[in-house]
C-alpha cells in the first residue's frame, strides 16, 4: 500500500531535485553533494546519483557521432575519443569527489587528536583501516559512520563540506574523474593536463582536507559531542 501510494510522491520529489541540480551549474554540485551526504544513511543515495550518472538527467553529449547520455556515460565516451576532445563535459562535475579522499582524512585526524589519551591508540586502530578503506576501495560508511549516529550535528557538517568540495572544484575547474586514489590516479593519467588540469588536484585536496580537520576539531571541542 505504501509503495503504491506513497512512494509516487517521494520518487516525484527526487526527480525534482536531480532535475534542479541538472539544472544549476556549480551550485548544483553543492547541492547533489550535500544531499548525496543526507540521504546515504537512508540508502536513498543511489537514487540521487544513478540518474546524474546515466540518464539525461546527467547531461548530453555527442561524441565522435554518438550520442551519450548521463554524467558517467559522457566521461567513458570522452575518453574513448579523447584524441579528439577539446573540452571536458560540464557533467564531469558530478564525478569530481574528494568525499573518498581528503575528507575521510580530514575525519581521522580530528577524532584521534580530540580523542583522550588513553584512548588515542585505540582509536586510531579503528580509524586507520576505515580511512584505508575509503581512500583504496571507495567505500566511505565505516568512517563515516562512526559518527553519524553518535554526534548527528557532525554528520551535517560534513554534508556541508561535501557539497563544498564538489562546488569548489568545478568553480576552480578541475575537469577529471576523482574518486579514490587508484581510479583518480588512473583516469588522471588518461587526458591530457590542459584538458583535466589535474594539477589542481592536490591543491583541492590539501584545502579540503584542512576544512574537514579544522570544523570537526572545533565542533567536537567547542560541543563536547560524543566521539570516539
């Protein structure tokens, strides 16, 4: 009964939002990055960014006579053509996220320094894998979560920076694929600088990583929230 009469309304409402985001340049970033962050305790993620990444939604592209459809879609095409590519797709900014890098990095360092002496070495244990985990693999939810359900208000903090960094970088125009490190550093490798500028990677990432370090520290000082 939900699911038929209920849902309509929900799935209406995403469709909505992936339509505003398609729709808004570099704020629209922010905003798919920062209610990709709100939504992902709920798994309703998937249903924001698969539409970006492969539907219209995402952008249209003609490359090389074919047309191409979603943000994901475009960049492959891109690269299968890239010796006749003179610009990256403006939907390459739904593919540049440093939440799997410079983020999950910023997170440790600010629990481990905020954490208790005592408990400093354990706690590190705990958040070196999950950082590796992150930076290697791409999976973020173990060192995200371990402060989503005990301080909320950090959660939304990191939305916020999440949706930042997303804006950020098309704003300074980073035009190439940054997930973890290894798929970064491959598709890096892939086009040319002048078409990827990709040296403004670790200047974002750096940046980023100070912001993320810098409000959790304070927010958990400041707050006195329950971390590790």
């Amino acid at each position: 009964i939900g699911i038929t009469y209920v849902w309509p309304y929900v799935n209406d409402f995403i469709n909505m939002l992936v339509d505003w985001m398609a729709r808004s340049g570099a704020f629209g970033f922010f905003g798919y990055g920062f209610i990709n962050r709100l939504a992902l305790p709920f798994g309703l993620h998937h249903l924001l960014w698969m539409p970006l990444y492969y539907t219209p939604l995402g952008g249209t592209a003609t490359i090389a006579g074919e047309q191409f459809h979603g943000a994901m879609n475009i960049w492959l095409g891109q690269l299968g053509s890239i010796s006749e590519v003179t610009s990256i797709h403006s939907s390459i900014g739904y593919l540049v996220n440093f939440g799997y890098t410079a983020l999950p990095l910023g997170i440790m360092l600010a629990i481990i320094h905020t954490a208790k002496k005592e408990n400093r070495q354990k706690v590190t244990a705990v958040l070196v894998p999950a950082l590796i985990a992150s930076m290697l693999a791409g999976i973020t939810e173990p060192i995200e979560f371990i402060f989503l359900f005990t301080s909320p208000i950090l959660w939304l903090a990191h939305a916020v920076i999440y949706g930042f960094g997303l804006w950020l970088s098309s704003v300074l125009g980073l035009h190439t694929y940054v997930g973890n490190v290894i798929e970064t550093l491959l598709y890096s490798l892939s086009i040319p600088m002048e078409l990827g500028r990709q040296w403004l990677i670790p200047i974002i990432f750096v940046i980023l990583t100070i912001i993320e370090y810098v409000v959790f520290k304070f927010m958990i000082e400041k707050l006195n929230l329950n971390t590790l």
